[in-house]
C-alpha cells in the first residue's frame, strides 16, 4: 500500500511540532502559540504547532515581540524562524521581511517508512561506514559538513555536536569515510515519545556524490532507527537528498523555509 500523505502530515503536526523538535535547547519561552527557543552558541529558534487561527495583525505583534525577546539577549546573534507551507499563517512573510529577517531556500519535507530506506547497499571500493562518539570524530564530521554547505568552518557547532552527544538524549552521529577523510555524514535524531526518527544533516564531498555513498548511510541510519523502535523517518531535503528519498518510497508532506535573521545585518 503506497504512503498516505494526509496521515503521515498528521503525525507530523502531532508528534514532531513540539520540544520534540528542539533537544537541546537550553531554554524555552512561550509567545502565543509560539514557542522561543535559545540554543547554547547565540541561535535562537522559533516554531510552533500551528498559529491557531490568528490574523495578519496579531502575527505582525508576535513577529515583533519575538524579536523583541532575542535582542535583549546579547549572546543571540542568529535567529531561524522556521515556517511550514500547509500553515494558515496571513501576512507572516511580510512581517517577517519587515522586521529584517530573510527567507533562505525551501525545501521539502519528506516522511515515510523506515523500513523502506533500510536496505543492504553496496558502497565504493575504499569506503567504510560507522557511527562515531568521540570529540575527535565529530569535529572532523562537523568540519566537513561546514565545507560541503560552503560555510566557514564553526567551533560553534562541533561543541554544540559535542555537548549533546555527553547528554546521552539520543542524537546518533553517522560517517561515511575513504582513506581516513570524512566524505559524507549526517545524523539520527529520534524523537523520544514518537514512532519516528529525524534524518538530518546530511552532506556529501561533491567528488563522492552520484556514488552511492549518501544512500548507503541513510540505509545505515534507517535500520538503526529501526533497533530503536522508530518505525517512520522525516527529513526536511534539499535538492541533493530528496531524489534518494523519493526512490525509497518516502513522500512529500509538506515544505519548509526557514526565515533568517542575524544581529546587525
């Protein structure tokens, strides 16, 4: 039987839009509906279930007294709004534009059975696939994940990787390596109360793309979500990913583009 998409939007909405969608957050305000999150490293967060109905004049007051929130914390200098298409959510692009924050690239999120991406793939001769723990391996993962979406690497990021790892909430780290170098890696995240795991992150080295190697550590995140009970796997893709996804029988649920907005800009 092929995947109901209303179903799998509805488990979506129930048991992911939630603190499900945010481990590790340090703290949490409420706003409304919304929910105001702050990470350790100066990033912020916003989400919410739904907007509850609300007008464009009410989002407009939101927006701004969300924004309010994380200026008057000095150590935020990044904040990701976080919209999904299927909202009812009038004049939100507007004020969010208003209050300076910009729409980056959208992308398509993508729900289906874990079992159909948890299959035994061939990988090029040379590579090798494993989860890693220790600081040493994140950093060397967090680096080239850093490359690969061309941005500068980030310390940041690798502690951010490094403290929750040390927490034990879950987050399995995945690599797949040649000759020692990271070529590709992404994460496992699943959602504690839930049937369903996060496949996030994922990057690949643009000489090992086309190869088979991305495909090959999904499948390995795949049948270790299903050791751990999760019997449904989500992602938001990007070009890149969502044609492996799509071939593994996962389906489009909705879509996602995150609203940007930096300290100063």
């Amino acid at each position: 039987m092929p995947p109901d998409p209303a179903r799998l939007l509805a488990i979506y909405d129930g048991q992911l839009r939630t603190d499900a969608e945010t481990p590790g957050a340090t703290s949490v305000t409420r706003l409304g509906p919304l929910r105001l999150v702050t990470f350790a490293g100066g990033r912020g967060f916003v989400t919410y279930a739904d907007l509850g109905g609300a007008d464009a004049a009410a989002i407009r007051r939101w927006v701004a007294e969300a924004l309010e929130h994380y200026r008057a914390d000095p150590e935020v200098a990044r904040v990701e709004w976080k919209t999904r298409g299927h909202d009812a959510a009038p004049g939100l692009h507007e004020a969010l534009v208003a209050h300076g924050f910009v729409p980056d690239e959208q992308e398509v999120v993508m729900m289906g059975e874990a079992q159909a991406l948890a299959v035994d793939l061939p990988l090029p001769e040379g590579v090798s696939l494993r989860r890693v723990t220790s600081e040493v391996d994140v950093r060397a993962m967090s680096a080239m994940q850093d490359e690969v979406f061309g941005d500068p690497v980030s310390r940041e990021g690798a502690d951010a990787l490094v403290r929750r790892l040390a927490t034990g909430d879950g987050m399995e780290l995945w690599v797949a390596e040649a000759a020692g170098l990271v070529v590709s890696a992404g994460r496992l995240e699943p959602v504690a109360g839930s049937d369903v795991a996060g496949v996030w992150g994922g990057a690949t080295r643009p000489e090992w793309r086309r190869r088979g190697v991305y495909r090959a550590l999904t499948a390995a995140r795949a049948r270790s979500a299903l050791r751990r009970g999760k019997t449904l796997v989500h992602s938001d893709c990007t070009p890149f990913s969502r044609p492996i996804l799509q071939r593994a029988g996962l389906v489009e649920v909705t879509t996602t583009t995150p609203y940007l907005w930096r300290r100063g800009a």
